[in-house]
C-alpha cells in the first residue's frame, strides 16, 4: 500500500508526525495533493484543548486551509481533471435544505462536515474530497495569477468576507478593528478596498501594531489605553461606523457598542470562550444610537470564489500575512510559532 506523510493528533498537544496510507477515493470523490496548507487559530485551539471524537484511537489529520493538485478524480466525476491546480472551500452541507440550496451550506443544520475538522484534513501530503464537497462546488479550479498558499490564506479571507457583507462598509465610513492577528488585518485590508476613510485597528500588543503599520502604513494602530481618545479624534467626536471584534475577549464587545456613531454597524466576529459566552451590554446603547448588531460565521462557498477573485485581480494582498514557511515533517515548530503569535500566517508549505 502507497504511503504519505500525515501529522496525526491524537489528543490534547499531541500530533505525531507518521507515515499512513494514501485515502483511497470512491468514484465520486478527488484526491489532491497538498501545496500549501495554513495553520488557522482553530487548529491551534484544538490542539491546544483537545476536540471531540478525537483520540488514541481515533487520530485525525488537521489542516482547512488548504490548496494543492488534484492526483486522482472518481469516474463518475466530469467537471474536474487530474493536474488542476484547486482551492477547497471545507464547509459542506447536507445539500438539500434550505440553506443549502440558497448557496449557504455553511449554515447547514442537517449535516457539517468540514476536512481537517471532523474528517483528515491536509496537514498531509494528500488529502481525500468527499462527493458532498465535489457537489456543492467547493473544489475551485484556481486563476493562474493565483498561488496556491494565496488560495490557502483565502479561507481566512473568506470569513472576513462574510462579515464584511454583513456589516457593510462603504467609502469615507471610519473603521476599527479590534484585535491585530491575520484575521484583525484581513478585516483591516477588506475595509481599505471598501473605500474606509479611516482603518484603525486595536491591540493590547503594541509589536502587532507595528506589524500592522508595516503591511499598510495608512493603518491607524491604537493601543488600548488611548483608544476613545484617538477614535474620538480621528472621527472629530462622531464615532466610529463601522466596529468588528476580531478576537475572544468578551469585553471588546461592550467597549465596541460605547464607541459607535450614530447608526453605527458592528460585527461580533470572534466567537468566544464556552464559559464566557454571556456578555453585560448596554442595550439603551443599541436603541437610541439605531445600532445595527451582526454576527457571521466561516463562509459560503460563493464567498469563498469571490475573495479568490479579489486575490486573482490583484485587489487585495494576502501575501504579505505569511510570516513563515514550513515543511510538514517541522509543524510542531508551526504550532509552537502560531501559539507564541510571533507572527502571522504560519504555512506548511510542499512547494
Ligand atoms: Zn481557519
Ligand atoms: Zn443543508
């Protein structure tokens, strides 16, 4: 039997670096091999904290962020060839129901399943498509201008994205982002494109914001400890438009609606801890300011193909968020690294 190299977790801070078989695929599925595959906060929260389903004996193979080459196509499969160079949204749905047939399988409550979260993912040489994802259209042949760790950060983007649309930011809206990781500034660049008079963006870590400030120097990076002083400043004592939470902390919930302007928008993009879902908000805040409250999560697959597009037209920069490249046999110094948040993207690249 052919064999690839997989890192395996088999519980809580274990991944094991191992030689397993290649998956077999079935006549309606795809095997890609793995270009380039991203290591996303959830990853790290899962192996951080261990995950359901997964063990000793029930090891899994992480990684949703993921592009590569397609190896081997099902039979019954017409639309994709072997040597494509594909993208893979990784949420899919039961297919049916009503989300699913609106485009939003994201939403699905009938059936999730997700590569690299309940089923191997692509921190491996090869990773196995299943039909459900070959269906719903979620393998996306990618525009050659395209590079495939581009394709792997577009995951990321493609949740940005959804709160983005849902929050909606327009030309001259002053912006903050709160929390200055690969998601806070992928937020941050999302709103610059939109037009946004004014990007700032909040962080407790003043090294963060000098990174911030490096990837676009028209960024306005705000500590915390002055940060009603600048927005007050930067928005002469309106507020801001538009606030997304880009991080865990229940507080910067609250702290986002006391500094909103009139008919100000907000997105609670983060989600937070278990134990800390229940958060004390002003809600006279909401009322008489005619807040608008949104939440959004990961993202459909017509999200996914569009900030693909953005990439491909040279709209937005992704690039420049990777702070390191790795091989797959080193992802415990990936992990290591993206725990540390030393720097942003961390990629296993097979390149
Ligand atoms: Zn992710
Ligand atoms: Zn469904």
């Amino acid at each position: 039997m052919d064999t690839m190299l997989a890192a395996r977790m088999y519980g809580k801070q274990d991944i094991r670096i191992e030689q397993v078989p290649i998956p077999e695929i079935n006549d309606n599925e795809i095997l890609i091999k793995v270009k380039s595959a991203a290591i996303c906060g959830t990853d790290l929260r899962m192996y951080m904290n261990g995950y359901k389903d997964i063990s000793e004996n029930n090891p899994r193979i992480l990684g949703h962020e993921f592009a590569g080459t397609i190896t081997k196509v099902g039979k019954n499969i017409n639309k994709y060839q072997e040597g494509m160079t594909v993208a893979v949204a990784p949420n899919m749905g039961c297919g049916v129901c009503e989300f699913c047939s609106s485009g939003k399988s994201h939403l699905c409550q009938d059936f999730f399943q997700a590569p690299g979260i309940n089923i191997d993912g692509a921190f491996a040489e090869y990773v196995r498509i299943p039909e459900p994802a070959v269906r719903q259209g979620n393998v996306i042949v990618l525009d050659e201008r395209v590079s495939t760790e581009e394709a792997a950060l577009n995951e990321p983007l493609s949740c940005v994205y959804n709160a983005f649309q849902k929050v909606g930011v327009f030309p001259g809206d002053n912006v903050l982002i709160i929390g200055a990781g690969p998601i806070g500034i992928m937020h941050a660049k999302l709103a610059k494109m939109a037009g946004a008079a004014n990007v700032m963006i909040n962080d407790l870590s003043k090294e963060r914001l000098d990174i911030c400030k490096k990837i676009d120097n028209s960024f306005i990076g705000v500590h915390s400890d002055e940060l009603e002083d600048i927005i007050m400043k930067v928005t002469k004592g309106k507020g801001l438009d538009v606030c997304i939470t880009a991080n865990p902390a229940p507080i910067t919930q609250k702290i986002a609606l006391g500094l909103m302007a009139m008919e100000g928008r907000v997105n609670f993009f983060g989600g937070l801890p278990k134990d800390k879902e229940n958060v004390s908000l002003n809600t006279n805040l909401i009322h008489y300011k005619e807040l608008v409250i949104t939440g959004s999560t990961k993202a459909s697959v017509a999200m996914f193909s569009k900030t693909l597009q953005f990439i491909a037209e040279g709209l937005i920069d992704v690039k420049s968020l990777v702070s390191n490249r790795y091989e797959l046999k080193n992802i415990h110094e990936a992990i290591e690294s993206s725990k540390n948040a030393t720097g942003l993207k961390n990629v296993i690249s097979f390149i």
